[in-house]
C-alpha cells in the first residue's frame, strides 16, 4: 500500500484512506544544519525539520503540504525541486465563513483526489467514504474518552500516535499517573517530539498540562461527525469537520480559536498558559500579546529558536510555577 505523509492538520487522513491509500501524519525529530533541500539555519526549525524528513524519506511515496503557513509553502517549493518523492501543495483558505471558501476547500481535496488516483489509488463511492470516516470517528472518540486515564504527555503522545497510524495502540492508552499540581494550557503551533520534554519539565516543577492547546494535540482534532449529514454527504461532513471546526491562529477570523480556549480553559481549571512558538513564526508571535490580555491569567511566552537548550527551558518554567503556586 502506497504512503502519503504529511504534517498539517487541515489535511483529512480519512480522504487518504478512503482511496485505498496509508495517510501518515509526521511527529518530526529536531533536525540542526543543513538539509538535503537546501534549507540551513536560519529558518524555522520545524520547516528545516520537515524538509529534512521529507528529503530522506524511503517509506512513502508522496508528501502533501499546504498553504497555511509562509515557510512550509517555500518547504514544498524545495521538496518538489530536491526529494524524490512526489509532492501536492494544498491550498488551504485563509478566510473560513464563506461558502466560496467552504467550495474552495473542497475544491482542493477533490483535487487531491486526483492527485491520489494518479499515484494509484482509487477514487471511493460515498459509501466507502462513509466507512472510513467511522472507523476513524470510532478510533479518535476511543483517544478522547482516555483522556481522564492517562497523564498529560500520555495523552498527548496518544493523539500523535493515532495522527501517525489512524488508530491508537493498546499500550498508548495505559493509565498514567493522577494529574496533579497547578493545571496549565500549553498553547501554540507543532511540537518536535523532543518538545514533548516540556511536559515533563512542568511536572517537576508542580503542574500538569491540562490542556494540550499545540497543533500536536487535542486543539487540532476534528469535530466528531454529524452521522445524519455522514450518512447523506459524506464529503460536505468530512469539509465540516476539518476546514469548518478546527481552530487556528492564521484562520481570518480566527475567533474559533478564543471560543474554544475559554471553553476548554474554563473547563479544566487552567490557572497558567505556557505559549511555545517558533522565533521565526509570525503567525503565533502576533497573538501572544492578545493571548495575554484576553486570557488575564500568567503566560510564559516560550520563544524557540535553533539552538536552546533543555535546561533553559526547563529553568524558565520552573520558574513561572514557582510565581502561580
């Protein structure tokens, strides 16, 4: 079976699926230096990580990027000239509430159905669509209800193993250890797996994430579908799901993303938000001060760049625990 890979979440693995195809979303390592590609430092570390990833990947056979964010788009320009692999630049419309972008939207993934039968897949009936679609629901309200059973990065380590496979392993749903301490939100653009560190350095500083607000966690998952409009349409749900519910900064409006934080913030009792985000990124670094005036609450602004260190991290969120304790 051929493999499609991927990192943004406006990309529905289901449509993947649907035409017999493996959809893979990427949790990517750091990735220092130069790559393949031609990206150096300089420039996002997660764009150079994806870059990097993509340049030597052996196992899949396309790779589909889009345009929600400046660096990633000049990524495909560099993956398209450099990598062996086939790449689909996605465009993903900025604007949301209105029907020309809800139809350019779905333009965009019948588009990419296209682009899936020229690489041997099979374009699905509504049925088949249909199928898929609830089997993926059924695998990520599995993820969902573990939620209360598993620590912080269990869960969210959970979430980026179902991203990866479509479906959550066994193992990944063990109990984890009671959440306890001050609850925090943990609030920004993709995690590298060797950020999921945070969540331990915050532990040991007396708090939880209770909250995993990245575009790594829970922010990110689709709304669970609507099985009346599933059953009817099925690619009008799958558009309602993705582009119509997931909340995002670069989204214009993006009050999506207030609603659900002052719900799911309220929800869980956060007292403290940790908002991690790429030096280069500008998108997240614009709403940092509007997070801190609209949340009234502490907020570390946790800027990364190449070359930071654990143990600075590790200090600076020692030392905002100490502050709300």
């Amino acid at each position: 079976m051929k493999t499609i890979v991927y990192v943004c979440p406006f990309v529905p693995a289901e449509w993947i699926a649907a035409h017999g195809l493996r959809p893979r979303r990427l949790l990517l390592d750091s990735s220092k230096g130069s790559s393949p590609a031609g990206i150096t430092s300089g420039v996002c570390p997660f764009a150079r990580a994806f870059v990097n990833r993509v340049s030597g990947e052996s196992e899949a056979d396309a790779v589909v990027v889009t345009t929600v964010c400046d660096q990633m788009r000049r990524a495909a320009e560099l993956i398209a000239r450099d990598s062996a692999l086939r790449a689909f630049l996605m465009n993903v419309p900025t604007t949301w509430q209105t029907a020309a972008a809800q139809k350019l939207y779905i333009a965009e993934v019948r588009r990419l159905g296209g682009f899936m039968v020229r690489l041997g897949g099979k374009a699905p009936s509504a049925q088949e669509l249909a199928e898929v679609m609830r089997e993926y629901d059924a695998a990520r309200s599995a993820v969902r209800a573990a939620r209360g059973q598993l620590s912080s990065r269990q869960y969210s380590e959970a979430i980026a193993v179902f991203n990866r496979d479509g479906a959550p392993p066994a193992a990944s749903l063990r109990s984890g250890r009671e959440a306890r301490g001050v609850p925090l939100a943990l609030l920004g653009g993709p995690l590298l797996a060797s950020q999921f560190v945070i969540f331990d350095f915050v532990e040991r500083a007396g708090g939880y994430i209770a909250l995993d607000a990245t575009e790594t966690g829970e922010r990110t998952m689709p709304s669970p579908f609507d099985r009346r409009l599933l059953r009817d349409n099925p690619l009008v749900e799958l558009t309602n799901a993705y582009f119509g519910s997931i909340p995002d900064a670069f989204r214009r409006p993006n009050s999506q993303l207030y609603i659900w934080l002052r719900k799911e913030i309220g929800k869980r009792g956060v007292r403290g938000i940790i908002f991690q985000r790429y030096l280069w990124c500008d998108t997240w670094h614009a709403e940092v001060q509007r997070i801190r005036e609209w949340a009234q609450m502490p907020l570390l602004d946790l800027d990364v760049g190449d070359e930071d260190a654990e143990d600075r991290t590790a200090s600076r969120i020692q030392s905002f625990l100490a502050m709300l304790k």
